[in-house]
C-alpha cells in the first residue's frame, strides 16, 4: 500500500501493519462517563466513532491485525503508581467509584470498549496501566512474533494515549500512522498542535492523513 499522507507518502504492506485503535472506552467516550464528569465535551470524541468504524470494518474485511487498547488498572491498583492516582490531588482518582463502576478499572462497565467498536474475537485486547501501549504490556513482543513493523494508529485522546504510544512506537523501529479524522481530544488545539508535532521535521514520529487515503486502498483487497 501507498497511503497519501504528511509529510510524504506512508508506505507498508498490509502483512506486516497492524491497526492500533487507543482507548475508546465508555469513560472517556459516552455522556455520563468519567470524561463528562471532569467537565469534558464528550462529543467531541464521539464524532470520530463512524469514521473508526468505517476504517476497522474496511480493515477487518482485507483481513488485517487489529488491536484495540484500554487504559485500565488491575483492582487492587498495585500496577497504579500513587503518583498517578494522587497528581493534582483530584476528586476523582483512578480506583474511585465513578458514574460508570470503579474509574479505569479492568471489568468495570466505563472500562469496556464502546459498542460500535467492539473487538471481534481473536483481535487482540492490550490492558495498558500507563498512557503508552507498551509500558509492562509485552505488546512489542507479540508484534514482533507476528512480523508487524508498521502501525495505523485511531483513538482518544490524540496527545496523551495516541501520541504516546506513536512515540514509544516510534522509538522501538515501527513507522507509524495516525488518521487525523479517527482520532480527537477534548481540547482542539492539543489536537491539532499533536499532528503538527508527529510529521514535523521529516516524519520525526511519524505520519498523518485521512481515513479515506487509507480506505482506498484497502477497497477491493480481499
Ligand atoms: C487517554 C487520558 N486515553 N487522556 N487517557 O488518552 O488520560
């Protein structure tokens, strides 16, 4: 595949690419979440589910890797550094009960991926305690065993989990790509500063384009 992107074309073989999508769980995505409750625009974030949906269907069907992420802490929080939890002194913090079950929490209901995204089985589901995708998740190992040297990144919010997990990404030898329209934050200039950042200097993280340069060429591959 040749993916019309910035700051050059995206090259990679749909073999040896996996589709990343970060964090689109109901805390931070549905009304009445986590999200909502710190006073966030929620529907910012939600707009970009169809287009996701667009993009894992069309990759589902060439017949390509999907994982899907969750920031999501173990009960007894023992892979939560307090400083995490405490910064800032929030009221609300990481274990607490939250309108949606204990906040970002594995099992809890706000935890779980929303619907329209939901993982098929056999695609994997990483459970990462850190922002980053492969902070103690092991992922670069099971990618490695599977070939995969190019990532397609989608998901919230773009300049925490997605940015942070392009630039591990990135420093571990992956060439990566972000869909502008599949990924949102609650802030639009933290967006927009993010994608400036990823393709600047010659790709220096990595690339961006639209999920219709990405679906064209996936069209008619299998
Ligand atoms: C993610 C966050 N997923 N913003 N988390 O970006 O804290």
């Amino acid at each position: 595949m040749r993916i019309d992107a910035l700051p050059f074309p995206f090259a990679c073989e749909l073999s040896k690419t996996a589709l990343v999508v970060i964090d689109m769980q109901r805390d931070f995505i549905e009304p009445g979440g986590f999200g909502e409750s710190l006073g966030n625009d929620v529907s910012r974030l939600s707009a970009i589910v169809p287009a996701c949906q667009r993009v894992l269907s069309a990759w589902r069907n060439a017949g390509g890797l999907a994982l899907h992420t969750r920031e999501a802490h173990r009960p007894d929080l023992s892979d939560c550094p307090p400083a995490k939890r405490d910064r800032g002194s929030p009221a609300l913090r990481i274990g607490d009960p939250g309108p949606m079950g204990r906040i970002l929490v594995a099992g809890e209901p706000g935890c779980e991926i929303i619907e329209p995204l939901r993982p098929l089985a056999g695609e994997w589901v990483i459970d990462k305690p850190g922002k980053g995708m492969f902070h103690a998740t092991g992922i670069h190992e099971r990618l490695g065993a599977q070939g995969i040297s190019h990532l397609v990144f989608m998901g919230v919010t773009t300049e925490v989990c997605v940015q942070t997990s392009m630039r591990e990404a990135n420093d571990r030898g992956y060439d990566c790509l972000l869909l502008e329209d599949c990924t949102e934050s609650y802030f639009p200039e933290y967006k927009s500063a993010t994608l400036s950042m990823i393709r600047a200097q010659g790709a220096i993280v990595g690339w961006t384009s639209l999920s219709e340069a990405l679906l064209r060429n996936l069209i008619g591959m299998r």
